[in-house]
C-alpha cells in the first residue's frame, strides 16, 4: 500500500519544499547528486529509496535552492 501512495506523499512534500509544482514535479523527474545521480521519482520506487528522498527534501539546505 505505501508503494501505491509513495510518490503522491513525496510529490506533495517537494511542493511544499520548492513553492511551486512546476519545479517541484522537475525535480522529481531530474538527476540529483545528493542521490548519486538518479531521479527521485526512480528512487522512491523501494521503501529504502523512498526514506532517501524524504531525507533530502528534509535537509534545510535543500530547501532554499528551490
């Protein structure tokens, strides 16, 4: 169930993380080095992934590049 519900959970924090949609969604879809290059939205397909992403939208340092 958390794998169906993931991505929405995730989408909505980099929302409130970046401000916007728009730069939220690319964010998801584009390679970032604090996960060794690959797309968040690839990394939050594993559980183990998931928690990787939410940690790095968490970093407060994140949130002021968006």
């Amino acid at each position: 169930a958390d794998a169906l519900t993931r991505p929405r959970r995730l989408a909505a924090a980099a929302r409130r993380v970046f401000g916007r949609a728009g730069l939220a969604d690319e964010w998801l879809r584009l390679p970032d080095p604090e996960l060794d290059g690959e797309a968040p939205i690839r990394m939050a397909r594993t559980d183990l992934g998931g928690r990787e992403v939410e940690a790095v939208l968490g970093r407060p340092e994140h949130g002021a590049r968006g």
